[in-house]
C-alpha cells in the first residue's frame, strides 16, 4: 500500500521537486496509520459494551466486581475517554456518543441488578439464612477481682469525703524516699529495695503510694483528703503469698486539730463497711518511718474453720492495713507546718483484700491472666 501511493505521487507529481514529495509521502502514510487507529479505537470501545452486556450477575460479590470494572472511580470506561485525542477529527462526536452509550448501559445494569439483590436479601432460600434460629452466645466479660475491691475500697471512702489522686509510676527518690522521712541511710530501704531505671540512681518504680500523697502535699494547701491507688513495684521473690507487683491504696487527710481519734474512727467505719456491719478492729504499735505514731490494723476474722486458723495462725485476728499520725518531719518537707496542721495516713493492698474476699489461694493467679480462672467472677458486681 506504501508503495502503491508512492509511485502514484511520484507520476502524478514527477515535476514536483523530491522535498515535496516526500511530504506529501509522510502526510498520506500518517493519516493512514490514523484512520486505522480509530477503527481499533472504535473495535475496542464495542468489545467493552458487548462485554459489559453479556456480564452475568447471580450475588452481591459479582456484582461489586462488576461495579469496580464498570462504574466504579478507576473503571475501565473512564480509561477510554482517554483514547479522544487519537480518534479521527471528523468522528470524534460519533464516538463520545458511543462512550456516553457505553456508560449509561453500565450504569442501568448496575443498579437494575443492585435492586433487584436488595429485594431478594430477603429470601431465606437465596442466601441460606435463617433469620429464626437462634443467635450464637456472646459470652459476658467480668472485671479482674483486683478491680472488683479496688472500687469497692474507692467507693466506701468516696461516701466520707475522700477524693482519688492518682500519679505516675515512675518516680524520683525524693519523692518516693526522701520527702516520706526516709534519706538515703534510713534502714527501712532496705525493707523496699526496689527497681531502678537503667544508669540512674534517682529514677525508679515506685514502691508505694506514699509519693502520691508527697506530690499531693508539695502542691496543695490543706485541708486535703485523698485516697491513692495504684501498682508498685520492690524487689521480692515471687511466691503464692508475694510478687514483685502489686496494687496499693493509700490514705491521706490533713487539716487542724486531726487526731489519732479521727484515724481510729475513719478505719472502724471502713472495716465494717468492708466487712460487715459487725466487725470489729484492733490497733497494735508499729513502726513506720513517715507517721508516728504508727499501728498495724487487724480485723477480727473468727475462728470458723480449718482456713480461718491457717490464715489467722490461730488467733481469730488478720492483719489488714498499716496507719499512723503523719510525721511532723514529713509536713515540713512538704512545706507544710506541723505546728498548724496534723494528719493521719493509712495504706493497704489490695491483692491480700481480694485473695480474703474471694478465697484465692495464690497471688499469682491475679497476674497471669488465665481466663479460666477470671471467668469465675462474671458474676460479680
């Protein structure tokens, strides 16, 4: 064909110089290629139309398949309204008008079996569900017991005035140490010889609450009355009757003319609220190095059965919390003087409440996250 048109040129222009032949060569052969570029264009654009027709459509995944090929924001129609520019000038409109055909037949089938999918979702026989069975049980969680006593504790002194302070978990040694009467060469460090930071010797896990109350204290005026729960961390082996975590609440109050009195009464109140309405506590001296003076709180358990004289070692009374009249050194530590204020501080943990309450043998069991042993207290409110 090339060399057809050729020789026609080369007769039919043989006075014409050789430039302009070959123009004229060029010319005829690209309109050529053009012309047969539209036709494959237009071949193309009617193989997705017969396509599209012949689509067969039996479920929602086809149809969504169908959907993403024909309509959807990166179909196949779109990538052809690209193909314009090579269609021929003369027969650009004819072939806008087929694109916009093949659009509208995509669309009219989409939402024709859209519909008509929708109408039948309700057929039982269509899909193969059966709305009347029954529904698979969904089992009920249950809160861990630790948080079960935690929040029972939270609330009795919520009912008396006590507000929840809470702080971080890592702290620095004045505050975890220092501020609660217990410098550096104090012995009782030795009681909570403790984790660390990586190359610090001031930043560490803290051992107790109490840097909760000193945070507390360094930064408000009393009166103040808090509660502090929280995790601590010291260095012990763990055993059924110790770990290395565990959960701590602590107690605060602070105003004038607070006595050792107040304390006693405060404690009654929580161990019968705790307890029973029946219980009854007893006081001992003891020693701790940020109140004096300082006592060991029991409750009295009975002597009911073989349990009772295991847990009580016989005597009927259970050791529950330590308390004391906060030390004068730690006010004035805090910036708070001792000779206008007095207060009374308490703590206790809360993993020996909830192994009482529930009659879990080892501590362990509350850290290891076994749901046969959770599940147990689904039912607990």
């Amino acid at each position: 064909m090339q060399g057809f048109i050729f020789c026609f040129y080369k007769n039919v222009l043989r006075h014409c110089t050789s430039e302009i032949i070959t123009i004229l060569y060029l010319y005829t052969v690209f309109n050529h290629k053009h012309i047969k570029m539209s036709v494959e264009i237009f071949a193309k654009v009617q193989t997705v139309l017969e396509t599209l027709k012949a689509e067969k459509i039996e479920n929602a995944q086809e149809l969504e398949a169908f959907r993403i090929r024909y309509v959807g924001s990166k179909n196949e129609i779109k990538a052809l309204f690209g193909e314009i520019k090579n269609v021929d000038n003369e027969r650009k409109k004819e072939f806008g008008q087929l694109l916009n055909d093949v659009k509208q037949a995509a669309e009219k089938k989409y939402e024709l079996y859209n519909t008509e999918l929708e109408n039948n979702s309700g057929d039982q026989s269509g899909n193969g569900l059966d709305l009347t069975a029954p529904s698979e049980p969904i089992p009920s969680g249950s809160r861990h017991p630790v948080s079960l006593v935690l929040n029972r504790i939270i609330n009795i002194f919520e009912r008396i005035g006590f507000t929840v302070a809470e702080e971080r978990e890592i702290e620095d040694d004045w505050h975890n140490f220092t501020a609660m009467n217990t410098p550096e060469d104090h012995p009782a460090r030795d009681m909570q010889d403790t984790f660390y930071l990586k190359d610090s010797t001031t930043e560490l896990l803290r051992t107790h609450t109490s840097s909760v109350q000193a945070r507390i204290m360094t930064t408000q005026k009393p009166p103040i009355r808090i509660i502090a729960p929280g995790r601590v961390y010291r260095n012990e082996t763990i055993s059924s009757r110790s770990h290395c975590q565990f959960h701590q609440v602590e107690g605060l109050y602070i105003d004038k003319n607070v006595s050792f009195a107040d304390m006693k009464q405060t404690l009654l109140y929580f161990a019968r609220e705790m307890y029973g309405p029946q219980a009854e506590i007893r006081l001992r001296p003891s020693f701790f190095p940020f109140t004096e003076p300082s006592a060991e709180m029991d409750v009295y358990w009975g002597l009911k059965n073989d349990d009772d004289y295991r847990i009580t070692k016989g005597t009927g009374w259970l050791e529950i919390l330590g308390c004391g009249m906060v030390d004068p050194n730690v006010l004035i530590n805090c910036g708070i003087d001792p000779e206008e204020y007095s207060g009374f501080a308490f703590g206790m943990g809360i993993e020996r409440q909830a192994m009482l309450q529930f009659k879990i043998t080892d501590i362990r069991q509350l850290f290891e996250n076994d749901t046969r042993f959770l599940k147990q207290f689904s039912g607990v409110i």
